[in-house]
C-alpha cells in the first residue's frame, strides 16, 4: 500500500511545482527593478522650466521606448530644448490638446551671424507646417546683392560680409551660405518697416509653431485604460500596461492577477485535490 500512495504524493508534488512555475510566469513580483519597465518609465511626465510634456515627447531619465526619436527634449540651464535634423532649438511652448509646438533656432539667441548654416527643415511624418507661416531665407557672404535688411556679417571663410534676406525657398547662389528659417507671414511686413536686425532677432526668438502628426485618439483610449503611450521596437505607437504587457491602443480590462499569500496557498491546495485521484 505505501508504493501507491508515494507515486501519488509524487504525482501530487510534480504538478504543484508545475504550478507554481506558470504561475510564477504571471504574477508581477514587486523588486528594485520594477521602475525600469516601459509602463512605469513611460508614465513620468518630462519637466524642465515652464515646460512639461509627456507622450509623443521623452527626454530626462525617461527611455526612447516613451516618444518619436525626432521629439527627445533635454534640460539645459532650465531652459527646454531639442535637436531636429541637426538644428538645435528652444522650446518655447507645448500644446499637447491641439498638438502644436513652438520652437525657436537655438542660434537666433546669439545673433543673425552665428547660425549653424543649416535649414529648418522637418520630418514630414512627425511634423507639418501650420498656417500663417512662409519661410525667410538668410543669405550670407554676398557680393553686390541687393539687401532687403541691410546688414553685414563677419564670416571667417569668405571676404564678403553682405547679408540679405528674402521669403521662400532658395539656395545661395553665388553668396556664400543660406539658411531657410519659418516667420510669421503677419510679422514680416512691420518688420521690413522697422529695418533693423535687432527687431528681426527679436520676432526670431519668439520662435514658430509646427504641427505634431500623432494619433491622439490612441492615446487618449490609452490613458482612459489605465495604460501609458510609447513607441514599440518598430516605432509604432503602442499602449503600456501596468502588467507589464502591451496593447496597440489600450489596455486589456480583467487581465490583471492579485494574488495574496494566502489566495495562492489556497488555489494551489484546491487545484492539488482536483487532480489527486
């Protein structure tokens, strides 16, 4: 009688170590690391200044998982800035609601003769134009061109320091460098009258607005689901969860497992019975 009796307690201990393992598999067990998992991460606002944003945008000690590559925001001095397609900007303002972000050249804050001599130019599937803008562009070390706003620049590659500028899209020609910047179309006429760089540096620095191409219904069902909006490894936008799991556009409802000590003892000893013959 007792060979039965073991191969049963060895049945019976088999399947309950089998258990416990799956088991183990869907529980969330609370550790230091827990913090390091895209839900948690992704849940933390960026804050620097007056600015805060979160989903498309990442940035501090938040992982690239949180936001578009293109909209990575660091913390410098208190002030916001980024980096798009080369060109350093400062980030003026956030409007998450209506998925406007204005931004000024970084270089705008030093003077018209210190640029990084690259267009403001754009990812056309993250970003596109607003209305009430036009494109100025700079054009540097000049001979003989007729200025709109007469001023000059001392450029160390060239001998010409004549600088003009003129709206719309176009290249150096015979001049040196040139560089495409978005202004308000309402503001140009008034500065024109002004005639002075001072006040063209000043409508520069107040920046332009791009228009974020996100899908904010997605994250809204994201954010109604308890989950947190980030990119997935082939940049497509997903929802995490606080299971650790993931969903295109929210969270699954119930799927969440809560265990106590006492819970798990006792749906394992019940389970133990239902499969002991």
């Amino acid at each position: 009688m007792l060979l039965p009796l073991a191969r049963m307690n060895s049945s019976a201990f088999s399947f309950l170590s089998d258990f416990v393992l799956v088991l183990l598999l869907f529980i969330q067990v609370p550790s230091s690391s827990s913090n390091d998992d895209p839900y948690t991460a992704c849940s933390n606002e960026f804050v620097c200044g007056h600015i805060s944003a979160g989903f498309p945008f990442w940035g501090n000690d938040s992982s690239p998982a949180c936001g578009f590559p293109e909209l990575k925001l660091r913390c410098e001095n208190n002030f916001t800035k980024m980096n798009i397609n080369q060109v350093a900007y400062r980030v003026l303002e956030i409007n998450q609601y209506a998925g406007i972000l204005r931004i000024a050249r970084e270089d705008s804050f030093v003077g018209l003769c210190s640029p990084q001599f690259k267009n403001s130019t754009f990812n056309p599937k993250v970003f596109e134009s607003v209305e009430g803008y036009t494109n100025l562009t700079f054009i540097y070390g000049c001979n003989d061109a007729p200025p709109t706003i007469p001023f000059t620049c001392k450029i160390n590659e060239v001998n010409d320091q004549d600088v003009y500028i003129q709206v719309g899209d176009t290249g150096p020609g015979e001049c040196y460098r040139s560089v495409l910047v978005p202004f308000s179309i309402t503001n140009w006429p008034r500065i024109k009258q002004l005639v002075t760089v001072q006040g063209l540096e000043e409508h520069l620095r107040k920046g332009f607005e791009v228009r974020l191409k996100v899908d904010k219904d997605a994250c809204r069902e994201c954010f109604a689901s308890k989950g947190a909006c980030g990119i997935d490894e082939l940049s497509n936008q997903t929802c995490y969860c606080p299971n650790q799991s993931r969903g295109s556009k929210t969270c699954a409802r119930g799927m969440y497992l809560n265990f106590s000590s006492n819970q798990f003892m006792m749906n394992s000893s019940h389970l133990l019975m239902l499969h002991t013959p």
